[in-house]
C-alpha cells in the first residue's frame, strides 16, 4: 500500500468490517426465512381463540383423579 493510505491506520480492520457485514445480512436472512415459514401465521380471522370456549368447557392440562401408576407404558422400564 502506499504511504497515504497506511497513514489512517484502518486498513487492517476492512476484513473485520466484511465478516460483519456478510455476518449481519446471513442473520437478517435466516430471520426472514423463519418469518416465512409455514409455521407462522401473519394474518389470522380469530385473533383471540379462547373467547369461543363456553364457561362450562372443561380443559385441563392435568388429570387430577388418573391414577398414572395403572396407565399402559409405551416404553421400557429402566
């Protein structure tokens, strides 16, 4: 290089910028490819789904009165 440009002193940092950015713009990609996934609903008709429940639905996330030491075991014992 000559004199004039090494006189700034930031010519070793060029690579360090060019790994950022293309490091930036792979992240933003991968973003945008998650955002468009089939997974990911932007537009919905029923923005709050729990309202369609009546107050007598009953839902629980667990049973309290199963026994779960009688319940068929799909996997080995260990």
């Amino acid at each position: 290089y000559p004199k004039a440009v090494c006189k700034t002193g930031v010519e070793h940092l060029i690579p360090q910028f060019f790994f950022m950015v293309l490091g930036m713009s792979g992240a933003s990609l991968y973003l945008i490819r998650l955002a468009r996934g089939p997974h990911v609903r932007w537009v919905t008709n029923n923005p709050e789904p729990w309202n369609k429940l009546s107050p007598t639905y009953q839902y629980k996330l667990v049973a309290v009165t199963t026994d779960y030491k009688k319940l068929k075991k799909e996997g080995p014992d260990f």
